[in-house]
C-alpha cells in the first residue's frame, strides 16, 4: 500500500532527498601550477567536505556523495587555460564550472546551493592604472596597496621631443606661448593614444594626478574621460615613488566607493559603443548568445518568476528553479551563463541601477 503523506510532509521528504548541497569553489590554474599541487588542493577539499558531511549526515548518504566527488574530480579538465573552477554536488545533481575569474578558496555544505557565492567569494584585486601629468613628461603606473609599478610605452616621456615636428608650423609664429600650446597638444595627443592600449591591456580605474592647467587640457581632448574615477591635483614632477603612493592612499581607501564608480563608467562607455544590454530581459537574450563580457547587477536583484508574455520572451524549466538548485531565478541563469562564456561577474548596492532596471550587461561585441 502506498503510503499517504499529510501535508507538509511531502515537502519535508522532498528536502531529505535533495539534501545535502555541496559547493566547493577554488582556484584552479593548471597553466600556472603543477597537477601535482592542484590535485592535492583538490584532496584537502573533499577531506573538509568528508569531515563536514559526517558530522550532519547518514553515512550511506556520505557515502555516495563522497563517490561522485571522486568521480568528479577525476574528470577534471588540467588543459583548460581557466583561473578557477566551482564544484556542485547533490545526491540528484552535480555540476562544474570553469572560470576566467580568480577566487577566494570555499567550501560550502548546506541545505541547497547558490551561485551567487561563486561572485560573494571572488578575489578583490585592489589595482588601479595612474597617469603622472606634467608639462613637459609622463609617467603611467599599475598601482596596488603596496606598490607603483612603472609601465613602459613607447608615448614619447617629454614634451620637448616635439620641438623639432613643430618647427615649420611656427617658423611664422611670434608668440612663443603659442607654440607651447601646440607641443603640448601633440604631447598630450599620443599620450591619450597610448593610454588607450594600456587600457585594453589593464581595465582597470584611472587616477589621473598632476597640475590643473595641464589637467584642464588633458580633460579637453582625452577619449578616455570615462575610465578616469578622479583627478588628483598638484605638481608631482619630483615626486618620489612613496610619496605618490602615500597620496594615492587617501584617494583608495574607500575601496568600494571607487569599484563601483568604475563599474558606472564602464557601463556609460558601454553605453556609447552601442554594447551594452539593459533590463533582465534583454540581458538575458545576450548572456545565453554567450555575449556578456562583464555582467553588473544590484546584489539584492532577483527575478524569481520567469516572463513569458510577448516576443522574446524568457522561458526557462522551471524545474531547475527551485529551493535545491544552485541556479534559483532569471538573474542567477544570467550569472551562469556568463561565467561559462568566460566572463565577469559584479556585485552593486540596491538601487545603484535603477537606470538600468536594475541589471546591465557590457557585450564582447
């Protein structure tokens, strides 16, 4: 005889069948290290999630839990050119992700799973690029809390290497400030130009130190303005190393504040090469085409029932979508997808978005 469950009861038995959830997220760079090491960080691991799953559950559910891991790992791809990998593991499902974002090392055992830890538990690199401005040289740094790192370009470093490339346009000239307007215009010209590569090579936010009225020319012509999170005034020609990092330290210390300022810029540039998705559903029709380079939402934004009325519509199973599933709305399918294409993932304050309706997505193109 069939036994029936009151109320309540089926709901309970769901949960026991689905439990436990098992995430574990850590670096992974094969390129980098040897297999060797990784496989070890990998044992250390399923050691914590053994000793974490003894203490809360039946030792037949233990058991096999602890056998698909190994099955799991033993699958793993040591070719792949990725920085990390996420690991999710039920009695009824299993999953891995490979990513191109660093992490911190997590190892959770709970009742259900969630992507979102993957984004909660990503390295928080504080870098940022700096553009020493003078009147007559620059400099351009990759800074970090501890350190100024000089970036070589090959932008011409002096103002004067342009006294001979403007000779005949003011052999006519008399006014001898007017040809410093134009040196320093075609200095500033390839420095913007230079600044551009270094950009692509390192986005990162741009500080931006050096006298206002050279400032206030850069600022005119620059096709950068947009990385730029501040413009830190003063006459550092002579500046040492410390004493540029001692003040980039009072502009810094608000890490969070600059993040997400930069993170606002990038989305204004976005914005004006036509490359960005805004609102869960066009985001979500970019993310699942594999487009989404960098996807920045509102922590606290879900999109818990899916939309299904109009052209384009979302639809997703909804079985995936429940209490169990490390993938619990619209916004945590956007997350997956964009992490298994290789990209970003960031994390805003409520309403930080509320232009965007709440979620923006830069494309790779």
């Amino acid at each position: 005889m069939t036994p029936v469950l009151k109320p309540g009861r089926e709901e309970n038995a769901k949960v026991a069948y689905y439990q436990p959830a098992v995430s574990i997220i850590l670096p992974f760079e094969p390129k980098m290290g040897l297999k060797a090491e990784l496989s070890y960080s990998l044992k250390i691991a399923a050691d914590e999630v053994y000793r974490e799953l003894k203490s809360q559950y039946p030792s037949e559910i233990v058991a096999m839990l602890m056998d698909k891991l190994e099955a799991i790992v033993n699958k793993l791809n040591f070719s792949t050119h990725k920085k990390s990998i996420a690991i999710f593991l039920s009695p009824v499902s299993e999953r891995v992700l490979y990513m191109d974002i660093p992490v911190r090392r997590k190892i959770i055992v709970d009742d259900s799973f969630e992507i979102r830890d993957i984004v909660k538990n990503k390295k928080q690199l504080k870098q940022y690029l700096v553009l020493l401005l003078s009147g007559t040289q620059s400099k351009i740094f990759l800074g970090n809390s501890e350190s100024l790192v000089k970036i070589v370009s090959n932008t011409a470093r002096s103002a004067y290497a342009f006294v001979n490339d403007v000779a005949e346009r003011v052999a006519n000239f008399t006014d001898h400030s007017e040809r410093k307007e134009i040196l320093m215009e075609k200095f500033l010209h390839q420095i913007d130009n230079a600044l551009g590569l270094i950009l692509n090579a390192y986005p990162l936010p741009l500080y931006v130190m050096g006298t206002e009225r050279i400032m206030g020319h850069f600022k005119q012509m620059t096709k950068h303005g947009g990385a730029v999170v501040e413009y830190i005034h003063g006459n550092y020609d002579d500046a040492t190393s410390e004493v540029l990092l001692s003040k980039l330290r009072e502009h810094t210390q608000e890490w969070e504040r600059v993040r997400e300022k930069d993170l606002m810029n990038q989305i204004d540039n976005a914005a004006g090469r036509k490359k960005l998705a805004v609102g869960i559903m066009e985001v979500w029709n970019q993310a699942r085409q594999g487009k989404g380079r960098l996807l920045i939402v509102e922590e606290d934004y879900m999109c818990n029932t899916p939309q299904n009325a109009g052209r384009g519509a979302i639809y997703m199973p909804p079985k995936p979508y429940d209490k169990f599933s490390h993938v619990k709305d619209a916004v945590g399918d956007v997350i997956q997808r964009v992490l298994e294409n290789g990209g970003d993932v960031e994390f805003v304050s409520k309403d930080r978005l509320d232009d965007y309706q709440h979620i923006a997505l830069i494309r790779y193109y």
